[in-house]
C-alpha cells in the first residue's frame, strides 16, 4: 500500500455536484492499493498516520500527531499511485489491485483509522469520478510505502 498524506487545514471530495465529504484541519489521505497488499500492510500505515507528528506544538515546531490536534481524515483511494513509468510515456497500472481486492482493503484501512481516531474517517467513492479540493498546509506532503519498511 502506499499513501500519499498532506496535512491540510481543510479537504473536500465531489462527485458529480455533490459534495460526499469535507474535513477540517488534518490529514488528506490517497490511497493506492496493489495485488500484494494485505491486512497488515494497511494496519502498518495506519499506525503510522495516527502517530505522525506534523503538526505544530506552541512553540511553532512539528511535534503533535493528529489525535494531539484533534483533527480530521480524509481518503481518497487512487491507483495511479501504484503507476510504474519504466517504459514509455503511458503509465502502466499493472501492479495496482483490482476492484475484487483493493474495496476491502480500502474499506478496512478507513474503519481501522476512524477506530484508532476516534471519529469517523472521510470516504471517497471507490472507482468514481471524483474532484478533490484541498487547502495544503505549510505544505507538508508525505510519502509512505508499506513494502518500504525499513
């Protein structure tokens, strides 16, 4: 699995003309899911958003995680984070999970944030046309692989 999280002061995904969620200060998560992806990969990143401390304490330095702030999360599940560009200029998604594998695997990433958050988890819609807007704060984007562990 790898994630791609931006620490926002507020995100929002529309499909169609309807809004289907919109978070506050917090975390605006993508979400790409391959064939090799598995319950414990998701349960790994999980832990590892929960306790990534990026958002700032009183002294102006990145030192509080997302419970610290009390903020929101967002995710959006977006398999051309699984793109491979080795060959050519067209993208190849090969690696990226199939519908039968990566729905689960997106559903239970979201329950296990919204447990481990305390609140419900902002969704998008697995497979639909959707349009995200975000206000990225400071900016701060990052990064996770879960096959990347060490």
């Amino acid at each position: 699995m790898r994630i791609v999280i931006q620490r926002v002061q507020h995100a929002s995904v529309t499909i169609g003309e309807k809004c289907k969620s919109a978070i506050e200060e917090g975390f605006m998560i993508l979400l790409g899911i391959e064939n090799a992806d598995t319950e414990e990969d998701a349960e790994w990143l999980c832990k590892k958003v929960i306790g990534l401390r990026v958002f700032d304490d009183e002294k102006g330095v990145m030192n509080k995680s997302i419970l610290d702030i009390d903020g929101e999360i967002l995710v959006v599940s977006q398999f051309t984070l699984m793109a491979s560009t080795k060959k050519g200029n067209r993208p190849s998604y090969i690696r990226a999970a199939g519908h039968e594998k990566a729905i689960p695997l997106y559903e239970y990433f979201c329950r296990r944030l919204s447990e481990e958050l305390g609140k419900t988890v902002g969704t998008g819609e697995f497979g639909a046309n959707m349009k995200v807007e975000l206000l990225n704060d400071g900016p701060v984007t990052i990064c996770i692989d879960s096959k990347n562990k060490e």
